[in-house]
C-alpha cells in the first residue's frame, strides 16, 4: 500500500522509513489539500549509530521530510552503534552493525535536553515501541509502563514475515470462539488491552475495511498472556537492523497518526 493511499483513508498510523519519497508525498499532500500538517501526528526515531547526536538525527529527519517540527521523537533500540562520519552504522566482516561502548541512556538525556532545552531529566516517556504480541506478552514491562503513565505501542503484531502468530493453537480456537479471522483477534488483543498497535499492510482494501471489535473477557486476555508466558518466542533481532541499514542505509524512521 501506497503513503498516499494510506493517508487518503485516514490511515491512523504508519511506521516506517523516512525516505526522499515520503517527502514528496507529504508536499504534495499538503498542496493538494488532502491533509493538512496540523492534522497529522508525525514521530521520527533516533538510530543507534545516532545514540550520541539526537539533534542531528531529528535535524536530518525534519530535512528529508521538509517539515518544520515532529511531534514524537522516540529512540530507536536501547543500542549504542558504532558509526562513520555521516552516522552510518559500521558493520563487521559479518555485516552485522559494531557495537560502541557508549551508554544508551546518554541518547535518552540529550533527547531530554533537546524536549526541554536544558538539563533536567524529570521528563517520563510518552510512549514505549516494542515487540509485543501473544507469544512474547511483556507482561512485566507493561504494567511498568502503566505505572508510569507510559503508553505501550505493540509492533510485529502477528510475529513477523508470513504471520507465524496466526498457526498458534490459541489463535484458532479463538477465531472458531468469535467467529472472526486471525488477525481480528490480535489486533484486539493489544486495542482491548489499552496499547497502541504499529499496523502494517500491502492492502488497501483490507486497511479500508478495518477490523472487526472482539468482546474479549478479561479471561481470554490473560489465556493469551499466558501463551508467551509458557512459551516465549521473540521474531525481532539485531538482524532486523542489518536489513535495515543495509537495504536503505536509513537511520531515521516515520510514523504518521492522522486524527
């Protein structure tokens, strides 16, 4: 699916890679009239090989997307990357990226610094981006974030490339429950339980069509919970970052929330 057809239907978030395309897509957008820079809720992200410079990263971000602010800037991994003079990631004989000695929480400070302009650090996060789904729950870390205040925003919401999440037993007999399909079923299960989902889709028509409300009891949140309690499973890895850096050299990401 298209920037433009997303935006075109309201699509409420999109996540993904801030590219010279996406800026052009926005400009039009915004001379066309479709939407208007107010109406949308722009995050970009710090990568690891960023970690030390936060305001160079934002500031490249704001430059490829044209745009003059960004509403949510989050940090991309609790990583520290190695990097060359532009910010690109260095990789090993392996291609994958060079750890650096530095302290992550660095990044998290001067992301502070850059909020407040000063150096406070009584700043608690917005929002904390993480793989979440049935079979890796993070239980722990969520009602962390809920005694916080943090709002949980689930990505990899049916597990990865070619949806492993919908062959769980657990998944299949709730659809035979609630008479709805796979996906229906995990993207109720973060929308009932209060967090944000990053949705991902090459269809238009089944983004257009959305998907339908399952009246879940407490019961059934907490059999799926305990899914990735009994058999934890992560899909996301550093390998994940290798694809990334390598396939778009990109360091910086978007998200777009219309509404």
């Amino acid at each position: 699916m298209s920037f433009e057809s997303a935006l075109s239907i309201k699509f409420k978030l999109n996540n993904g890679i801030v590219a010279p395309a996406i800026a052009l897509a926005l400009a039009e957008l915004f001379f066309e009239g479709v939407v208007k820079r107010e109406d949308l809720f722009i995050t970009t992200k710090v990568w690891p090989s960023m970690w030390n410079n936060p305001p160079r990263s934002v500031d490249e971000s704001l430059k490829r997307l044209g745009l003059d602010y960004v509403d949510l800037v989050l940090q991309h991994f609790p990583l520290t990357f190695k990097a060359d003079d532009n910010g690109n990631s260095l990789m090993d004989d392996d291609g994958q990226p060079i750890f650096d000695d530095g302290d992550y929480l660095i990044t998290w400070k001067k992301l502070i610094e850059l909020y407040k302009n000063g150096d406070k650090t009584d700043v608690v996060p917005l929002v904390n981006q993480v793989e979440l789904h049935p079979s890796l729950p993070q239980v722990e870390l969520v009602n962390f974030g809920k005694s916080k205040g943090i709002i949980t925003e689930a990505y990899s919401r049916l597990g990865s490339g070619g949806a492993p999440l919908l062959k769980l037993p657990i998944i299949q007999t709730m659809t035979e429950k609630y008479g709805v399909s796979g996906a229906d079923i995990l993207i109720n299960y973060h929308v009932k339980s209060g967090r944000l989902i990053v949705p991902r889709s090459l269809n238009v028509e089944r983004v257009t069509n959305g998907y339908k409300s399952v009246d879940f009891s407490a019961e059934d949140l907490k059999t799926l919970d305990q899914e990735g309690i009994d058999h934890p499973k992560r899909y996301m890895s550093l390998r994940f970052a290798k694809v990334l850096t390598l396939n778009t050299g990109a360091r910086r990401f978007l998200s777009i929330r219309i509404g």
